[in-house]
C-alpha cells in the first residue's frame, strides 16, 4: 500500500506540472482527491491493515493529500497569472499609434431644410401636422374638389391600392382632416412623404416629400399668403429674394396661383438656369375654394383661408445648387458629405 501512495504521488505531481487548462486542473483534482478518486480508494482499504500499519499508512495518505493539494493550489495560482498576462499583453495599447478618427453624422440636406421650413412656420404661429400617407378616395381627390372621373385620378399620375384607396399624391389630405376635426383659426403645415407615378429622373421621383401650408381665419386675403410665402423665401434665400404670382388654375384654391422665386443665380436678370426668365417656378398656392371649405363644414361666407404646396426637394436643391434629385437619395457618403 505504501508503494500504491508513492506511485499516486509522483504521478499527480507529474500530470499537475503538465496542466495547462483550468478545466484540466479541476479533473485531475476529482481524479485524486473526489470522493471517488484513487486516493479515497486506498484509504477505504486501511480497514485491512494490521494496528501497526495503520497509523503509518494513514501518516503516508495525508502526507500525499497535502502534497496533492499544495501542487493543485500552486498551478491554479500559476494558471491564473498566466491567464491575467496573456489578457494583459492581448489589450495592450501602443501609445504611440496615431488615433483613429471619429466621424460624425450629420443631418441629410432634405432634412435639415425641413428643420429650417418648420422652424420658420412655428415662429409665425404654425403647428405641424401629420397625417396617413395611405389615404381614401375621399381626403385625397373628393374633399378637395376633384369628383370622379377628373384627371388628376389617372392610373397615370397615382398609385391605387383599390378602387377606394390610394397612395396620397400630396398632403392635401391633412388639411381636410384638420379642417374636419378643428374649428377656425387654423394655422398648420403639413410635410411629409408623397407618391406619383413617375418616371425616375434628374427632377421627378415616385417618391418624394411635400410641405403644404393652411391658414383659415375671418378677413384672409391674398395679400396674407404673398406675405407669408415672400417672409418663408427671404428666410431661406436670403433678404433680397423676390417673388411673384401668376393665375393658375386648381381645383381647391380659387383664385390660384404658381408662385415663382427670383432666380438666384442670375438674381433676375435671365440666364440658362431661370430659361432667361428671371425666376424660377417654385409651388403653387391660392385661396382655399368655398367647395372645399363647406366640405369641412366651414362657412365660406365667415371664413377665408389660403393654403400652398411646396416640394422639399425642389427647395433643398435651389438652397445647395444640387442639379440631379437622385443625388439625394442614393445615400452616396462623397455626397452627402459636402453638407
């Protein structure tokens, strides 16, 4: 039995200065010490020994469980450090290394524009407003004065879910929603993503944003939606920006009107971007037509409003002299980067 301790203990002092794993470690510690273990079963045969041999046998089985547990304890200290330099020499940081710059993101142009737009409308007393970009047949054609059968509902120009349901082609639909669930004053603005079916192009994209305006009160006139939109233009073109009105013609405003900015390469004088005009068609506007606000439920004889349309993305190209709308959607960072 003496030769059984000396062998289990050369051989575990062997295997323990061989270990490189904790795992391994906590297996060998059950292979010699557990309560199955190979030095458990010599003890469970000292009954047999005589009473002379048994207290120098059981001296020999401690002596050989500490030697055990001291060379367990040692390599688990040794793996330990081990384990803590090789973490260590892994994060270790060259000082010396240049850093790695940090890039920050910056607002894409049409929303930055939009920012703008809105922070203009809300310091003239505007709230913005929102509204479903799947509409009804009636808050995007009927409620504004375009029936059945009337051009703007061409396959052509608008995208149908249904018979009843559309893709809304303006934000038009949000001014009727508005003017049936609020009773004069009315002072919104409402952006937001709008769909037509066009051809993909250097100015028209089936997707695009639009900012419409509305204003209903008693006493408004088309001097009040010259004020506003010359006020929104010198604000974002600058304090000598000039526009005008020509008669036009929609089925919801009436009078109507295209509104045109003064060129702001040429500043009036004509040139190939203005086509030598001087100014650039930018929206279109009017007063709200009486149809439209008896619709809502509105007394046209009491109140008069006017309401315009804007696209987004005709302004934010007018303000950074891009010439190709599908520069802005093809999140091309050399792009975007310039602003």
């Amino acid at each position: 039995m003496k030769e059984q301790l000396e062998k289990i203990r050369q051989l575990a002092e062997k295997e323990l200065s061989e270990c490189s794993a904790a795992d391994v470690l906590e297996n060998l510690r059950v292979k010699y010490l557990g309560k199955k273990g190979e030095l458990t079963a010599i003890l469970k045969q000292m009954g047999g020994l005589s009473a002379e041999e048994r207290p120098v046998v059981g001296q020999l089985a401690n002596s050989v469980r500490q030697t055990i547990e001291e060379k367990i304890a040692e390599r688990s200290a040794a793996l330990k450090s081990e384990l803590a330099a090789a973490k260590l020499k892994m994060e270790t940081i060259d000082v010396t290394l240049p850093g790695k710059k940090q890039t920050v993101g910056k607002l894409h142009p049409l929303t930055a524009t939009l920012n703008e737009v809105k922070e203009i409308f809300l310091g003239m007393g505007f709230e913005v407003v929102e509204g479903p970009e799947v509409e009804t047949d009636h808050y995007c054609f009927e409620a504004l004065n375009m029936p059945k059968h009337h051009p703007a509902r061409d396959t052509q120009d608008t995208f149908y879910i249904n018979d009843n349901v559309v893709l809304r082609t303006q934000t038009s639909s949000v001014q009727i929603r508005t003017m049936e669930n609020k009773k004069p004053p009315i002072r919104i603005i409402s952006p937001g993503r709008v769909y037509r079916s066009d051809a993909v192009d250097a100015t028209h994209s089936p997707l695009f944003h639009q900012i419409e305006g509305l204003v209903i009160d008693k006493g408004i006139t088309m001097a009040d939606l010259n004020g506003t939109l010359e006020l929104l233009m010198q604000r974002l073109y600058g304090e000598d920006c000039k526009i005008r009105l020509r008669p036009h013609h929609f089925p919801y405003t009436e009078p109507s009107a295209e509104v045109d900015i003064m060129c702001f390469n040429c500043h009036g004088e004509g040139c190939p971007m203005c086509k030598n005009e001087g100014y650039i068609e930018l929206l279109g506007a009017g007063m709200v037509h009486p149809k439209v606000l008896e619709g809502c439920g509105i007394d046209p004889e009491v109140y008069s409003g006017f309401a315009f349309g804007i696209g987004l993305e005709r302004i934010t190209m007018g303000r950074y002299e891009i010439k190709d709308m599908r520069l802005l959607y093809e999140n091309d960072m050399r792009f975007l980067g310039q602003f």
